[in-house]
C-alpha cells in the first residue's frame, strides 16, 4: 500500500543555479549534494531532488510542483521581493464546502511552473461559500 509521496526529480540545466533558486529564493531547507549533478531539498515532508539532464530526461517539462503555504498574500510579496516574477496575483480558484483554494503560479530557472497554493479557511471563506 503506498503511504505517501518521498521524493520528486526534477531535471535542471544547472544545478547550481536551481538550487540557489530553491534554497536561497524560496527557502527550502537543504539536505545535500552528493555529486555536481545532483541536489536534495525538503518540501515539507517530501524530498527533492535536482538533477542535471540525462539521456529523455530533459529540463522545463510540464511538471507543476504546487507548495502549500498559509499565507498566499504574505508568501507572494517575500518571494516578489526576492525577485519572482508570478505569472498572475493570489486568485480564488474553487469554492469548497470548509475552505476557499487560493494560487498563483511562476516559474523557476529552467521553465517549471510552480504555484502557491493555499487553503483560506475561517468565517469570511465560509460566508462566502454559503452565499
């Protein structure tokens, strides 16, 4: 029975570079480098790895990686000012019965969309899901 997903690879043109980027721009915590072509970080509870392309594998494919955070607006601003250029603003993408699903999506150096997500739960959210 799978319990849980470990780890994501992610192909790279430059590990150096996109690890700067995941560390050093988005803040997740380092793990290690075991080798130049090679990267581990921690999303949370999943592992991920960089990695430099190799044979099919190729950067920029159309993978998005979807990181919860709980402040969408807070999150958006720090990452604006450590230079993250968002393809849209924090919108409301779905209405659910408990919560409201916020995103905005970017990009990291290689092309790879990513996206902010996060749940909004509390009585504004739920007045409005009732409305």
């Amino acid at each position: 029975m799978i319990e849980s997903l470990g780890q994501i690879a992610l192909t790279v043109r430059d590990v150096d570079r996109s690890l700067a980027f995941y560390r050093d721009v988005l803040g997740l915590r380092f793990l290690f480098a075991p080798a130049p072509t090679l990267a581990f970080l921690m999303i949370g509870d999943v592992r991920l790895m960089l990695s430099a392309a190799e044979g099919e594998f190729t950067p920029g494919g159309s993978t998005v990686l979807y990181l919860r955070v709980a402040d969408i607006d807070g999150e958006h601003g720090v990452l604006a000012e450590r230079g993250v250029s968002f393809i849209d603003a924090p919108h409301l993408v779905a209405r659910m019965p408990d919560h409201e699903l916020w995103m905005c999506f970017f990009r990291d150096p290689d092309g790879h969309t990513l996206a902010l997500m996060c749940e909004r739960r509390g009585a504004a959210s739920l007045r409005s899901v009732r409305a």
